[in-house]
C-alpha cells in the first residue's frame, strides 16, 4: 500500500535545516562580492583619448569567478547527494545489477584493412579476374546446370541464332500511335492523353 504525503513530515526532515543554511550561505556570499567589488566606470579616460582599451584583463576577478564555479559545483553535488538520500533512505547504488552484462556476447575481433603496398594493385588483381572469367569456360551453378562460356563464343552464338523478337503479328498490339503518355503524377505508372504535353 502506498504511504500518503504528509507535509509536516518532510518540514521536520534533518535536510531541510542544511538546504536553508546553504542558501543562505550561498546569498551570503554573493553579497559580500558585491560589495567588496568597486564600481569603476564601464570605460577609463585614458582609453578614451587613445581609441582602444589599454588594460588587460583582470587576472583576480577571473581566479575569484573559477574558484565560485568550484565551490557552487561542490555545493551542488552535496545537495544533491543529500536529496538522494533523503529520499531513498541510504546512499545509492551505482554498481551495474550482476548478471545483465555476463550475458553479452565478447565482440570478435576484426582484422584491420589491407592497405596497397603498390598504387593500382588491388585494381589490376581483379581486372585480372574479370579477363579470365570472361574467356573462360566454368560453372556458374553445378547444380541447376548453369555454366559459363567465353564472351567471343557467346557473341558468335547470338549472331548465328539471333535476338529474340515477338512473333509476327504482335507488332501492332505493342505499337506506339502517340495517343498517350506516361503522366508524371503517376511516375510512369498510368498513361494519360498525350495532347496535355
């Protein structure tokens, strides 16, 4: 059964005392910086007269503004710890739940890239490939009966037996009069009168 909010108990917590002391602490000090800074004017006489500023910048004020950024950093982390434990009642566990990373699987390792000892070479390797596939006789698949033939034997082959054409009448079904068009709304795929180009 989950438990109500009560207000008053959270008003009674140890960590609320320290949260109020610390920004007070907090508004302290950043009063005191301001107080402590003199007010100069946004540009001195002398930098007027010459045209360009003549001072570098304040080593101090930018050490004073680093070492702030340390302590509001420490101050929050604090808090926030602080928070964390109020809630949770103890201090978080950040270890990894065992047995969520034993699983995974160790990655192989892979080889690292060839590289050319000679400009063109991995080129000319597989033209050489290429060449002698290409006039050569081989099998492209044994088992559907699928081989490979010489690309001169192949071209002779096809002037001898010629291409394949349609038959002699299906001329006219597949002839193109010019009445239409594929429209371009439909990438090609509907034809539309072509007195609309």
């Amino acid at each position: 059964m989950a438990e109500r909010y009560d207000p008053q108990h959270r008003a009674d917590h140890p960590f609320a005392g320290v949260l109020v002391a610390l920004l007070l602490l907090i508004t302290g000090v950043a009063g005191w910086f301001r107080r402590g800074r003199r007010r100069e004017p946004a540009v001195s006489e002398e930098a007027l007269e010459v045209g360009h500023e003549t001072s570098d910048m304040q080593v101090g004020f930018v050490i004073t503004c680093m070492i702030a950024l340390i302590v509001v950093g420490a101050i929050v982390g604090v808090v926030t710890a602080a928070l964390d434990f109020s809630h949770l009642g103890a201090v978080p566990d950040l270890r990894p739940v065992p047995g969520q990373l034993d699983d995974l699987a160790t990655p192989a390792v892979v080889a690292p890239p060839v590289l050319e000892t000679t400009r063109g070479q991995g080129i000319d390797q597989l033209r050489v490939q290429e060449d002698a596939a290409l006039h050569s006789y081989g099998w492209v698949d044994r088992s559907a009966g699928t081989v490979r033939i010489p690309i001169e034997r192949a071209m002779d082959l096809v002037a001898a037996r010629g291409l394949p054409s349609r038959p002699a009448g299906a001329g006219q079904t597949f002839r193109d009069d010019g009445a239409s068009a594929p429209s371009v709304a439909s990438s090609g795929r509907v034809m539309e009168p072509a007195d609309r180009w």
